[in-house]
C-alpha cells in the first residue's frame, strides 16, 4: 500500500514503538498499561514514541488471545434517511456474522458532527467505515493506524479503501426508457445542500444530451419528503412543460410523486417519476417507484469484508471488485 507521498502506508505496530524509543516490546506493553515494573523516565520515551508514530493498540491483535471482540465503527450521515439505514443493516449484519460489534455514529450531514465524531471515534474502534465529506488529510490525521473504508466516495492515497457507486449506465437506461414513453422535456430534482452539482446531476445531463435533450430544467431539493415536494412544485411552476422528472434519490422521488397529486397530475400519465436508490420504502407507495436502484445489501457487506481483509492481512479487494453499479427498476411510476 502506498501513499500520496510514495512511502509504504501501514499500521504502526508495537515494533516500532519498542524500535523507535530504545526498549524491548514488554517494556513498551508495561508502559502502555501504566505498570510499576519501569521507572518513569523511560516510560515517558514509551509513550513519546507511540504518540509521535500514531500508534493505537490493536484491539483486533489482542482479541486473538484474550477472545476480545473486535468494534468497527460506522459512520452515516443521516438514520433517518431509509437509504443510509439499509446500508447500515447489511452492514450490522455482515459483521455479527464475524462475532463483532459496530458502533453507529449519525453526523446529520453536517460537517462540525463529523469532525466531533472523528475526534473520539479512533479510541473506540479497530476500523471505521462509512460516509465522509472531509478532506483525505483530515482522515488521515483523526484515524492514523487504523484501516478506513470510503462509502460512495472515490479515494486518492492508498492509505484508505474504497467503495465507489457507479450509476451512470442505470441512469442512462433511465432516460432512454423516458424517451422511449415519448418525453422530451425531462427535468432533475438534485441535491440541494452541495456546492457543486452532484455527479448523479452530471449522469443525468450526459444521458440527456444523448438523446438531443436539454439537462437545464433542474432544481435542487432538501433531503427528505417534503423537500421533494416543494423542488417539483418549484420546477414545475419554472417549466410547465415537465413531463417526467429524475431525482437525486427515492426519498425526493416519493415527496414528488405526493406533491403531483396535489397539483392534480396523475402519475405516470401526467408526470413520469424516476428515482436513484432502489429503497424498500419505494416498493410501498402508489404507484410503485422506478428506481435506478443500488443493492444496499451487497454496499454494506462490502464494505465489512474490505476491512476484514485489512484487519488480519490478507489481500484487500482491488478497485474492480469494490464498486456496486445500479440498475434501472421499473415500477408503475414511469
């Protein structure tokens, strides 16, 4: 593993800390755990050398003899979005299949939780997992020793892993269904809370303008129900000649489909709705969501088995094996 600055990336060990301060590996364990059996001078260079070299006890190494179990911590933006949630459930499951515990933090999208979660998360867990906006170097500074798996997110040092989501292809058959039902005036109810447009917004517009059509009727809309509601009554109202609508995700999709019978369309007669998840939840509504739908299962379990593999050493998965693509899901609502 390398990192940006092309030096071998790896978790500091109890070698390097007995290498670096002058002492034998017990005597860094005594000083580790506050024993009497060093004197205080040399148990200070101890803890120097480990703080300096970020190093972490592995709770994973100790649980080979002492039976510990191993905590992973997993970290998601937003419980309350059932997307996020069933992510979140195969990945629970997938690791009390292994005998470990995970610990859930919610930042609630917002980047001061996620710093303050960062900030105690490294002295819990033997592993983090999940959704981050912050800056690679920011990582690398709060989680030092410890493996860390990106969610939806591509990494660029090869001190991190990554699951990436490619939904351009379901996208794209998205669109080439819509256009096949005869629209021509397709709009987006993206992302609102990103300063740059979201690369699902970017899949849209190329799968647009493959068609001859135009990828400028998009509006952004909050993450949730209402949120939806009131980006498609905002679009509609700018381009009354919408005839089909792509969100950003399900849960926007299904405030669009309530707020359209409010405004008196039918759905998909008057208004075609297509959404990007493929939640559960969406196969409940009336009429049943089209989704370019991702399999949430296979994104939690994923991820659980790239740390495994980081944990005891063996291969990780390479960058073709640790991408989840989604697929266009045709409900009654396209």
């Amino acid at each position: 593993m390398v990192s940006s600055s092309g030096t071998e990336s790896r978790r500091v060990t109890i070698h390097d800390v007995a290498r670096s301060a002058g002492v034998s590996r017990q005597t860094v364990s005594r000083a580790l755990n506050d024993k009497d059996e060093i004197d205080g001078a040399t148990k200070q260079r101890v803890l120097d050398a480990a703080r300096e070299l970020g190093y972490r006890p592995s709770r994973f190494a100790r649980g080979l003899v002492r039976q510990d179990t191993t905590t992973i911590g997993l970290v998601i933006p937003d419980l309350l979005n059932p997307f996020f949630t069933e992510v979140a459930a195969a990945a629970l499951e997938a690791a009390r299949a292994r005998g470990w515990h995970v610990v859930v933090y919610d930042t609630a999208d917002r980047a001061e939780e996620e710093f303050g979660t960062l900030q105690v998360i490294a002295s819990q867990v033997d592993a983090v997992v999940g959704y981050f906006s912050c800056s690679e170097q920011d990582l690398e500074r709060f989680t030092r020793g410890l493996p860390v798996v990106l969610i939806g997110r591509e990494h660029h040092t090869g001190r991190f892993s990554s699951i990436r989501i490619d939904g351009e292809e379901g996208v794209h058959t998205a669109v080439a269904h819509l256009v096949a039902a005869g629209h021509r005036h397709i709009g987006m109810l993206d992302h609102d809370g990103r300063a740059e447009p979201s690369v699902r917004r970017e899949w849209f517009a190329t799968a647009a303008a493959a068609h001859g059509i135009a990828a400028d009727r998009v509006v952004g809309a909050p993450q949730s129900a209402d949120g939806g509601g009131t980006a498609l009554r905002k679009l509609l109202g700018t381009h009354p000649e919408v005839t089909a609508v792509f969100t950003f995700n399900d849960i926007i999709a299904i405030g669009a489909l309530r707020e359209a019978r409010r405004l008196g369309r039918s759905v998909p007669e008057d208004l075609a709705v297509v959404g990007f998840d493929g939640l559960q939840l969406g196969t409940l509504v009336e009429p049943p969501l089209s989704s370019v739908a991702l399999d949430t299962r296979r994104l939690g379990a994923l991820a659980i088995d790239q740390v495994a593999r980081l944990l005891t050493g063996l291969e990780p998965l390479g960058a073709d094996d640790l991408v989840v693509r989604a697929q266009l899901r045709l409900g009654g609502s396209a």
